[in-house]
C-alpha cells in the first residue's frame, strides 16, 4: 500500500515522537523551515509535513523504524540540486535532510579510499584528497553544491566520464538503512570483491527509493599531474563531431570532450561580451587532457592535428589553472544564458551510442522544423553520447505543452537510436511518464517487484521512479 500524508491530527504527535527519537533540535516542523524543503533543482514545490535533520546513522534507522511503522513517507534529501524532482516530497511526510551528517570518516592513501557520511560535498571530498595528491574524478557541474549521497543516489556523471566513468564506478560499500529501520552493509572497503550478488551497484541510481546511505566508502586514483585545455572553433557542427570520433578513434581518451552547438554559442556571445567567439563559429569543442608532462604534450599535439585535419578554424590552448578556467568559462556561462532565448526551459540529459550522435542531432533539428515556435540548444559530454538538449519555451500553456510534446519526441527518437532517456539526472516524477518508452514491461515488473522486496510499505520517496 502506498504511504499518505499524514492527517493534521497526527502531527502534533508524530513531532513529539520524533523529539523523543531523534532530539528537539533536529527536528523542524515551522512553515518557514518546511518550505525550504519543498523544491529542489526541478522547480517544483511540495511542502513537507516535518524535516529531520539525523546526525548519525542511528537517527536515520530511528526515524525510518517509527515512518515504516506508520507509514509516512520519507524523502532523504542532499543538496536538493536534482533535475528530475528526486528530493521534492510530492507526499509530504518527512524530509530526511543529510547536510548535517557531513563528515569525511577516514582517507587511507595507502588503499585508495576514502569513507564519507552523505552529506560531504562533492567538491570538499575532491580538495580533501587532492592533499594526499589522490584523484576523486566524477565531476558533476553541480560539485560545489551537490552532495556525495546525492551523486550516488542519482548516479552522477558530469565531464570527466569519458575517460573516468561515472559515480557507481567509484562506489566500493555503502551503509544503506532500509525501509524497516535495519541497517545493512554492501561490498567491501577492497578494490575488487565479486562475492554474491552486487548489492552496491542496485543501490546506486536508486534515487532514494530502495534504502538509505549513511556511509559511502569510494575509490580513490592517484592524481594526474598535469592537465591542459583545448578549445576549438568549427564553422561546421559536422567537422566537430567528426573530430571528437577520430580523437577517440584514436586512441586518445581526454578527461573531457565537450560539445556546443550553434544555437548555445549564440547565447553565450549575447550573454558574455567580454568571450570573444568570430561570427563564422558554428560549433566548439572543448577539450581537457591530462597525465603527466609526457603524455599530455603528445597528447596535446596529436589533439591539435585531429582537429586541424577536420577543418577547425582556431584552436586556444591554456595550461596553468587560471587560463583554463578562462576556457571554461566559455562552456559554465551557457545554461544561465539559454535564458537570452525564453523564459522557461527543459533540460533532457539523453544519451545515444557515440556513432549515432550526428544522427540524432540531425533528428532534434528535423523535429524542431515542426515546432518553429520553440528554440533548442544543445550541448554537453559528446565524448559520452551524451547531449543536453535544451528546449526553450515563452510563457503559457500551450507553450509548455508543445515544449513537452517535442521532448516526448526526442526521447523516442534517442530510443530508437539506442540511447537511454537519462544519462545522468535520473528519472524521479518527471520523467516517471517516460520510463516505459525505454524499459520493457518485464524489465520493468522486475524493478517494480525489488523495490516491494525492499520497501513494501513504499515509504521510501513515494511517487517517484514509477508511474503509479
Ligand atoms: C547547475 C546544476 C548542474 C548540474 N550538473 C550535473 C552534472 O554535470 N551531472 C549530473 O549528473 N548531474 C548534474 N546536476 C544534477 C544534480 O546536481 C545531481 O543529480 C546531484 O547528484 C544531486 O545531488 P544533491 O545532493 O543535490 O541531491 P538531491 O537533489 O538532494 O537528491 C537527489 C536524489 O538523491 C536522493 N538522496 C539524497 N541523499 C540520499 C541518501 N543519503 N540516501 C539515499 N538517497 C539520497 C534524493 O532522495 C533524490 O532522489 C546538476 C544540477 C544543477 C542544478
């Protein structure tokens, strides 16, 4: 059965309850705090009945022992940068807020690993083991906020995929509380361990929905020494995917590869006066190396021929920190400047096998001819397949529902090539209507039937994942 809000006359006791459990401080229950936990990055907005705020794992198991008992829903929530509505508690209940179990445990060098409580920021582990010059690589752009719970919950990828994976290729063990308050533990602390099922791989991308982490133990490499930035015009979009195939095609793995298209380097132009980009610029690739001193400038030079061969017009180089940052700077001004085009956007996070990535960007350009008042603006990991198409919308009704009819059409179309709805946002309640166009109703029952093993009261992030 699946949880409700609880009814007004409940609250009152369900607060005390929950002071008794987890201690007055930790619990919030004012509107004004409650709203702050009603939206995440997807913009929508459901106020929580209460926000608990654990400290420790036991607070966590307390908390969902007494919500499984009375079946009230429980929504963990990171950073609440999510895209896809993943933190936002459509049901009200409670809120589980991990901000405050924010703790790096133990970094062992010697292992390569480090031990997190969820709340660690991405970005605060990445500085933390650059001290011991050890690499954390998945690098989503929300790393200055988003949280490691919420990057394991989502299974974050970011820039570096291409040559270092994505978030599930760095989990070794979790702590996961369940739905019943229990607490168990998946994987190992070891580098390779293929004893029994992979319980730790499930729980990775399950937004939240099959248990709760309350200790991330994650590989660690040693870190590159050096990295440079390349960033590269082309007149012709072809010329640029083209060159981003040969460079792989090559043997050549940069740490990223990235993509912008013609409708998103005209935003940046109109956004950032001071970016400099010629008006015969209808493609960038922006590309980062790194390694040692050795290979990057092999790298580097065999980088420079593939683009020249494929008809670049001018090709930037930086090395040291201050100009590369300058580079990308180029492609962080994009989002807040797709807003130069409409209002109102949807941003989708397909992926497509990296060979049909001309295809499908033909396609969103034949679909978009039937939606002339609605604009698209591509970018993202091409290295991947992996292209952030971005739908721009005016104010109304019928703008939105033509915005959301076209996307319906390109996620068809990504499927047809082979791609996957989501790369890397997830499917939370705002893609749940889209989940079928891609998994087959067996695959699906099989999802569905793990997560009544697990959660059969579904208390845990009710109204998410699935279409109900
Ligand atoms: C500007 C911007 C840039 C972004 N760039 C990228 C990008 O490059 N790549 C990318 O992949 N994503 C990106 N995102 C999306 C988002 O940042 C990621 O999905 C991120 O992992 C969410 O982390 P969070 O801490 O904000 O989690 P939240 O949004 O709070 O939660 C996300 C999901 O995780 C669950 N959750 C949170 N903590 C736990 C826990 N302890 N146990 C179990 N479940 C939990 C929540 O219930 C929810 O389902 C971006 C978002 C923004 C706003």
């Amino acid at each position: 059965m699946d949880a409700v809000t609880i009814k007004k006359p409940k609250t009152t006791a369900l607060i005390e309850e929950l002071h008794r459990l987890i201690g007055r401080e930790n619990v919030l229950h004012a509107l004004e705090d409650r709203i702050c936990y009603s939206y995440d990055g997807s913009k929508q907005k459901y106020v929580p009945d209460v926000v608990v705020r654990p400290q420790s794992t036991r607070h966590v198991s307390s908390t969902l022992q007494f919500a499984n008992e009375h079946e009230i829903p429980v929504y963990p929530r990171g950073a609440g940068s999510g895209l896809t509505g993943g933190a936002v508690p459509v049901k009200g209940g409670i809120v589980l807020d991990f901000t405050q179990m924010n703790h790096i445990l133990e970094i062992i060098p010697e292992d390569l690993t480090a031990t997190v409580e969820p709340g660690v920021v991405t970005q605060t582990l990445q500085k933390e083991v650059a001290k011991y010059k050890l690499f954390y690589p998945p690098d989503p752009a929300s790393a200055p906020f988003s949280t490691i719970g919420g990057n394991v919950a989502e299974c974050s990828g970011g820039i570096t995929g291409l040559k270092y994976g994505v978030t599930r290729d760095y989990i070794l063990s979790l702590e996961v509380v369940l739905a019943d308050g229990s607490i168990i533990h998946t994987g190992r602390k070891t580098l390779k361990s293929v004893t029994g099922y992979d319980l730790t791989r499930l729980f990775v991308g399950s937004e939240g929905t099959l248990g709760i982490f309350t200790q991330i133990t994650v590989k660690l490499l040693p870190l590159p020494e050096k990295a440079e930035t390349l960033l590269v015009f082309f007149a012709e979009p072809q010329d640029a995917v083209l060159a981003a195939n040969q460079i792989i095609s090559n043997s050549l793995l940069p740490r990223a590869l990235e993509f912008i298209d013609k409708s998103s380097i005209a935003c940046i132009k109109g956004y950032k006066q001071e970016i400099q980009i010629p008006a015969e610029v209808n493609a960038i690739l922006l590309i980062d190396i790194d390694g040692n001193d050795t290979s990057v400038k092999t790298e580097v030079s065999l980088i420079e021929k593939i683009v020249t061969e494929n008809h670049a017009l001018m090709v930037s180089s930086a090395k040291n920190p201050q100009e590369r940052d300058a580079l990308w700077e180029v492609r962080r001004a994009i989002s807040p400047a797709l807003y130069h085009i409409a209002p109102y956007k949807i941003n989708e996070d397909i992926c497509v096998p990296r060979s049909q990535i001309l295809e499908m960007l033909h396609r969103i350009n034949d679909i978009n001819k039937r939606y002339p008042s609605l604009k698209v603006a591509s970018f993202g990991h091409i290295g991947d397949g992996n292209i952030h198409v971005n739908v721009m919308y005016h104010e109304g009704e019928q703008q939105r529902l033509l915005a959301e009819r076209m996307i319906e059409e390109i996620l068809r179309n990504t499927v047809k090539l082979g791609g996957t709805i989501s790369g890397e946002h997830g499917i939370g309640n705002v893609k749940s209507r889209f989940l079928s166009l891609e998994v087959p109703p067996q695959e699906l029952q099989i999802m569905k039937d793990i997560k009544h093993l697990l959660d059969p009261k579904g208390i845990l992030n009710p109204g998410k994942m699935f279409l109900e």
